[in-house]
C-alpha cells in the first residue's frame, strides 16, 4: 500500500444488504473489505450505480457489474490470471511464462493509453518484470494526459521517482536505526552478504501476505550468504514486534518508530510498502521490488 491521501469510508449491512454513496473526480481505483476479515475486493469507480452480490464468505469472488471501468479491470484479469496462477502453483516457473505476462501487460498498455485503468496495468507490469525501470518508464509516457492526472497514474509517478533514485546497479547508502531491544544496528554489519532490504509495516495488509513468500525465499536461502533485513514503517513498537513474532519472521528488524517520516525511508524515497532492495556483497542494487513468484526466481538465478 502507498503513503495514504485518501477518505476510508464506511456502511453498516442491513438485512443483508449496504448502500455506499460518493463521486469521483476521475475514475479511481479502490478496496472494499469487510471487517474481521483478511481478504478484498478491488473496485474501478466512474461514478456509475456498481451492484456487488454474493456473501462476504466469497471474498474476491464476489459478483460486481455497472461500472465500465470495473468490467475493463476484469477483463484485463482474465488475460492475466492464467499466468497468475501458474506462478502460485510454481514460483520458480520458466522465465517464458513471465515474459508472457509481462507482454500481456505490455500489450493492453499500448493499446489502451486513455484506459483509466491502465496505471494499475503499468503496477501489474512493474511487479512482473520487476527492474525494468526504463521501460516501465517509457510505458508511462505512452499515456494520456487525462489517465497522467489520476490518483493512481500519481502512484505510477512515485514509484518512477523511486526507481530514478536507486537504480540497478547502484550502490545503496549506508544507515542504522535501532533494532527490537533498542540496540543500534547498521547496514554495513551486514557487508559480504546477498541482502534484502525490506520495508514493511505490521498495518500493511498486502505486507503481511507478501511475508509468508519472503519467509519461505529466506529460509531456502539462508546459507546461500543471504539474508532480509526489515525495516518497519511501525509507529506502536508493540504491534511491530508483534507482527515479528506472529509472521515468524527471523532476520534482523531495525525502526525508529516514525511510521510513514521513518528517515531511511525518507532516504531511499520510498513512497510505498511492501517494497525491497535485492543488493549483492559490495552494496550494489541487484533488483528492486521482488514480490511473490518473481523473489524466488531472481533469487534463484542470483545466489546458484
């Protein structure tokens, strides 16, 4: 999730059934979640009259139809889900069937370049073919002017700037910040290793999915000369050693307990979490962004 500059909302389920009512400036895309319950429902909003039906059992499998924008998302889904779920099936699938996603994104993006649903693609693809900041780039300016000016074309722009700031190849800047029992611990204490650097938070809902992925790529790794060092975007120190716990998470954790002003995240520009930094021995960015499928598989290309 990125930094917030948004307005959560909120209804009760009367009789089985809730009403939510709003405008959007441009068509925006958004999370319905239920309470007391892990998963959500992605949602485009045009200001059309959207009707969801099912149970909230279903979770994504939720029924949604009237938004134009929404059944172009679903579409878009279908095309990629095939690839999606092979990847689950098997992080460390061939490199041709990434490449494939990634041309499917590719593709739908050059297509549809007044799409408002197109900057979510560009995060799709960035995610797939996770380093390619030049065209990631390229892809992005290939949009129109009313699609640049939408919250979420915004999100696109920062994580540009996050890539123009540590590019692949880069050597990262050193930095400490204090670890679980209050001790300072430094980047460079871990020179000589494969490192990924990794910005979480207890809050963040897609970081608590994304960890049982790291975990298992740490566990596999560990004694190939890598490890995860954390760094938390917590505020409540209590939550954060918590999260540790509860995720199992066994690496080395360091915060300053500022949340979103955390300074090494001021210093590495990063604008949203779960993000990372893949560096090698000598501090050298080796790939950015590895989530799910595309962790292993870099890792494993890397480390072997």
């Amino acid at each position: 999730m990125h930094k917030p500059a948004y307005l959560k909302t909120q209804a009760a389920i009367n009789n089985n059934k809730f009403i939510l009512k709003g405008k959007v400036e441009t068509p925006d895309f958004k999370i319905l979640q239920f309470s007391g319950h892990p998963y959500y429902i992605p949602l485009f909003l045009d200001n059309s009259n959207i009707k969801i039906t099912g149970t909230k059992e279903m979770g994504e499998k939720l029924k949604v139809i009237g938004s134009p924008s929404h059944s172009e998302f679903a579409h878009f889904n279908s095309l990629i889900e095939p690839y999606q779920n092979l990847f689950l099936e098997n992080p460390a699938y061939d490199s041709a069937a990434f490449a494939n996603a990634g041309k499917i994104c590719e593709d739908f993006i050059t297509q549809n370049p007044t799409s408002f649903i197109t900057p979510l693609v560009l995060v799709r693809y960035n995610q797939i073919m996770a380093g390619d900041d030049i065209k990631f780039e390229k892809l992005f300016n290939r949009l129109s002017a009313d699609v640049k000016n939408t919250p979420l074309a915004s999100y696109v722009k920062e994580l540009i700037l996050e890539a123009k700031k540590h590019p692949v190849g880069s050597i990262m800047p050193e930095f400490s910040q204090p670890d679980t029992a209050g001790n300072m611990i430094s980047l460079a204490s871990l020179k000589g290793k494969y490192v990924l650097i990794d910005f979480w938070a207890s809050w963040c809902r897609p970081c608590r999915q994304e960890n049982p992925n790291v975990v298992a790529a740490y566990n596999k790794f560990k004694d190939k000369n890598f490890t995860v060092f954390g760094i938390s975007l917590d505020k409540a120190k209590q939550a954060w050693v918590s999260a540790i716990k509860m995720d199992n998470l066994t690496w080395q954790h360091v915060s300053d307990l500022k949340g979103w002003s955390n300074e090494v995240a001021q210093q590495y520009q990063v604008f949203s979490i779960p993000q990372n930094f893949l560096i090698d021995p000598d501090g050298k960015v080796v790939a950015k962004n590895l989530k799910g499928a595309s962790l292993e598989r870099v890792l494993s290309k890397t480390l072997q």
